[in-house]
C-alpha cells in the first residue's frame, strides 16, 4: 500500500478528476456533519424550550400560592 | 349462494352518483386529449419521431389523467358522511371499497382505453400497436385506479390533499407505465406482446388482492379521526 | 416466552438512557472508520484502470447508496413494528429515519452525477441504477410529506408507516421493472457499481467506508430519535430532571 500521488498537490488535482472526487467528498462531508450537528441543535433548543416551561410553570405556581 | 357483500350495492351506487355528475366524467378524458395535443405542438410534429414515442406519451397522459380523477374517490362520501356510515356499517369495508374502485375505473380508466385509438391516430401509432396497447391500457389503469384510491384514502381528510396523493402514488405507478408502455412496444417491434401484458395482469392481481385491505384500513385510520 | 425485553426496549426512556452510555463510543468508532476509510481511498487505493482517479467518488456514492435503501427498508420496519405492538419509540424511529434516509438518497444521487460527468461525460445518464435511486428519493418525499400533513400524531404515524409498507412492497417491483426496461433499451453499458472484480486493494478501504457509514447512519438516527424522546415526552419527571440537570449545568459552567 503506498500513496498514490507524487506530492500533495497531486492528489488535489488527481490528474485532471480532482475537482471531481473533490466536490463529491466535500458536500458529502458537509451533509454528513450537517446530519449530525443538526438534531444536536435541536437538543440544545428543546431543552431551552422545557426549561422556559418549567420556569413558566413555577412562577404560575407561585402566583397561586401567593394570591391564595 | 355466496353473496357479493357489498360490491354490486356500491358499483351500482357509484356509477349511479356518477352519472349525475356526468360532467366530471368527461374532465379526465378531455385533459387525456389535449395534453398529449401538447407533443407535437411543444416537442415535435414529425411523425417519424412521434410514431416512435406515441406508446410512451399515451400511457404518461393516461396516468396523468387518473391522478387528476383520483381526488374525487372518497371526497365527496367523506364530506357528507357516507364514508363514515360504510365504516361503521357491519360488513367488511373491502368489498365496497372495491366496488368503489371498480366504478371508477369503468368512468376513467375504460373511457381512456376506448378513446386511445384517437390518440394513437394522431402520433401515426403502427398498425401492430393498437390492439396491444388497449389491451395493456385496459389492465394497467385498473391497476392505477386501485393505487390512485389507496393515495386518495390516506389524503381524504386533508384539505390540499389532491397535490400530496399525487407525490405519494407517483413513485409507485413507475412499474406499471413501464410495462404498459413495452406492450405497444414489442408488439410494434414484432416481439410477443403477451409477455408484457402477463406482467401487468399479474399486477393487477396482486393490487386487486391488496389494495382493498391497505384501503380499508387507511380509511378507519383517516376518516374517524 | 418471557418478552419482557421488547417490551423494555419500547420504552422511551430506557431508550434515552442507554444511548446515552455508549453513543459517544459508536460515535468515535464513527469518525475513526469514516476518516480512515476515506483517507484510505483517497490516498492509497490504486486508482482505476478504465476510470483513473474519478472511480475514488465509490467510496461515498456506494455506502451511500446502501444506506439509502437499507433505511427505507428500516423506516418501513420501525413502522410495522409501531403499527403491531403500538410502540410509541418505533414510530419515533421512523419519523427521523425518514429525512435521514432522505438526504442520503440524494447524497447517492449527487456522488453518482459527479462521478458521472468525467466518466462518462454528462452528469446524468438514465440508468437502471441511478433511475431506481430516484424513484427511492420521490418514495421517501411521499412518506416525509404524509409525516407532516396531518395534524394528530397518532394518524400521522400510522399513515406513514402504511405507506411506506406499500413502498417497501414495491420497491423490489420497482427495481426489477427500470432494470428490465433498461437492458431492453440500452446496450450493456459498464455499471460502475458492480464490484465483483474489483481488486481488494480497491475493495477493502470501500468496506471500512461501507462499514463506518452504517455506524454513522446509526449515531445520526439515535441522535435524532434521542431529541424526539425529549420533545415528546416533555411533560414527564425523569425529562424535566434531566433540563434541570442540563440548565444547572449550564449556569454552574457560567
């Protein structure tokens, strides 16, 4: 198993198929870590929105409480 | 004597409600006509070129023309409740479904089979092309009328639901107009065409067989919630 | 029989809470399998005879394209298994494998029109293959669009995970009808995807991709599932635990 290319600007232009095999490993690359980095914003969001829930909650609880 | 349960009752009732709307009948077929007007006028009017894409263009209106008629399967039975009546009625919701199915198929997918000749006459179809391809328009639009009900049943209670059953049946009528369209096809190339049109009626077997539970069931799903 | 065990996994909860134990190890596994597969064929595979260096563009088109189809046929069986036993967590597993399997369909797609255009000069060619992965995409789009068309989860659920059974029913139809269909109109053109005399050189980075792409598939689904559980099950203690747990946390670090 040895490298392929002469040099590192070699493997980049891949003898002419470089711009090729280039964007397809980018936007692959790009939905991958999108399809990852996404639902874990999405957490971060829906526990924001659970906190403020609860928040809400206790103050509705506590607006009760005092008015009784 | 083993009773039909239900299917002659709902074939009767739905060509019976269908004719009174005679009007909506005709859309489908009208629309099956003009568009395939489009080809020659938006692609080509060589006959050369139309002869050979006549099969092909036939079988695409005709699809498109079952999706435009699907809506109304269960739409206007789902609005004034009769839908729910069949649902909570004691006999087995299949038969009537087909019943349905097959009413709609005998005012679209029939008066489609009977009018294609005219098409076939204005693309210059081959001689050898017609029969075959009645008689694969005759077996495939039964199978599309039967998935087109599956597609109106899981969009009835949805108020754009027209546009959506079109996205969900699309995909799924792919292997019908494939085999569709190779009946004419090997027919005008001298090949027997019977292969073709077995594969279709094997599909239509299998829908007929399975489509009427999956209806069914999509309808208890959609209707009464 | 004892099912205890399926009755268990069902559980959102125990779902939440194992995943969280061991993702964060399927997730390096992940990246360690994907970046050294990629390297591998990027770097080191020898390149193709016929193809030269386009052919590399297989180490992501085909795991892409097997996950694809391998997760049509999971969003399918997650709903049958919702559709069965009533099982809140597999109609929550069909939900998010939908749009997953979605992008990597056109994913598959977008490689191959890439790969295509070098190759064999235009970015699309009509091709058993390449039609069947389109007709994949538009049977994914119908069962995300059904997802979201109904208002009441329950119908949404249900509606979805019958459709894509009848999907999964015709996909072999589909398959088969654009092959035969093709090889009736197109003389034998070479398949770039067929891999049986591929020298292992070129095979084996492919299955370290193959293999790193079902973990990633598996990370990515879980995630999503993992945020699911939580939005759905808002109201109960042991999630607004863990918020308290996550914004205490999060203060505690300010």
């Amino acid at each position: 198993m040895n490298f392929q290319f002469d040099n590192v600007s070699g493997m980049l232009h891949m003898a002419g198929h470089g711009i090729y095999v280039w964007t397809a490993v980018l936007v692959s690359l790009a939905l991958i870590a999108w399809l990852i980095i996404n639902p874990l914003l999405q957490r971060r969001h829906v526990i924001e929105e659970i906190a403020q829930d609860v928040a809400r909650e206790q103050l509705r609880q506590n607006a009760s409480r005092e008015s009784v | 004597m083993i009773s039909n349960m239900g299917f002659l009752a709902f074939l009767r009732r739905d060509l019976r409600l269908i004719n009174r709307r005679r009007g909506e009948v005709a859309s489908p077929l009208i629309f099956f006509l003009m568009a395939a007007t489009f080809v020659p006028l938006g692609i080509t009017p060589d006959a050369e070129l139309l002869k050979n894409i006549a099969p092909g263009i036939i079988w695409v209106m005709a699809l498109l023309a079952t999706l435009l008629s699907a809506d109304s399967l269960f739409a206007s039975d789902y609005q004034d409740g009769s839908l729910e009546q069949m649902l909570i009625s004691p006999q087995l919701l299949v038969m009537p479904v087909l019943g349905k199915v097959t009413a709609h198929w005998l005012t679209t997918g029939l008066p489609l089979t009977l009018v294609s000749p005219l098409l076939g006459l204005l693309f210059s179809l081959p001689t050898a092309g017609y029969l075959p391809m009645m008689a694969g328009l005759a077996v495939g639009t039964g199978c599309l009328s039967l998935l087109a009900a599956l597609g109106a049943a899981l969009t009835v209670s949805l108020q754009k639901g027209s546009l959506l059953l079109t996205l969900i049946v699309m995909p799924l009528y792919m292997p019908i107009i494939i085999f569709g369209s190779a009946t004419a096809q090997y027919s005008i190339e001298g090949l027997a065409w019977s292969g073709p049109l077995a594969i279709l009626g094997a599909m239509l077997a299998v829908a007929i067989a399975l489509c009427p539970l999956a209806i069914a069931s999509v309808l208890r799903l959609t209707t009464i919630n | 029989m004892n099912w205890n065990w399926f009755y268990r996994m069902g559980s959102p909860r125990w779902f939440y809470e194992s995943t969280s134990r061991w993702l964060p190890w399927l997730g390096a596994l992940t990246v360690l399998l994907l970046v050294s597969g990629l390297v591998w064929g990027l770097a080191f595979a020898p390149q193709d005879a016929k193809q030269g260096n386009s052919f590399r563009i297989i180490y992501l088109h085909v795991p892409a394209s097997f996950l694809a189809l391998a997760g049509y046929f999971l969003m399918a069986a997650a709903g049958a298994i919702g559709l069965i036993w009533k099982m809140k967590l597999s109609y929550m597993v069909m939900k998010c494998a939908a749009p997953l399997g979605a992008v990597l369909t056109f994913l598959a797609l977008f490689t191959g029109a890439v790969w295509g255009k070098p190759t064999w000069g235009s970015y699309w060619v009509w091709d058993a293959r390449v039609t069947s992965m389109l007709i994949l995409l538009f049977l994914y789009m119908g069962v995300l669009a059904l997802q979201y068309a109904f208002d009441s989860k329950d119908v949404a659920n249900k509606a979805s995970a019958i459709l894509a059974l009848v999907g999964t029913v015709n996909i072999p139809i589909i398959y088969k009808s654009v092959d035969w269909w093709f090889t009736l109109h197109q003389p034998a053109t070479i398949s770039f995807t067929e891999a049986p005399s591929m020298h292992p050189d070129m095979f084996q980075p492919l299955l370290v991709m193959i293999l790193g792409f079902y973990c990633f598939y598996a990370v990515a689904l879980i995630l999503s599932v993992r945020v699911e559980i939580l939005s759905r099950e808002r109201k109960t203690s042991w999630v607004r635990g863990l918020v308290k747990q996550a914004t205490h946390k999060n203060l505690g670090a300010e």
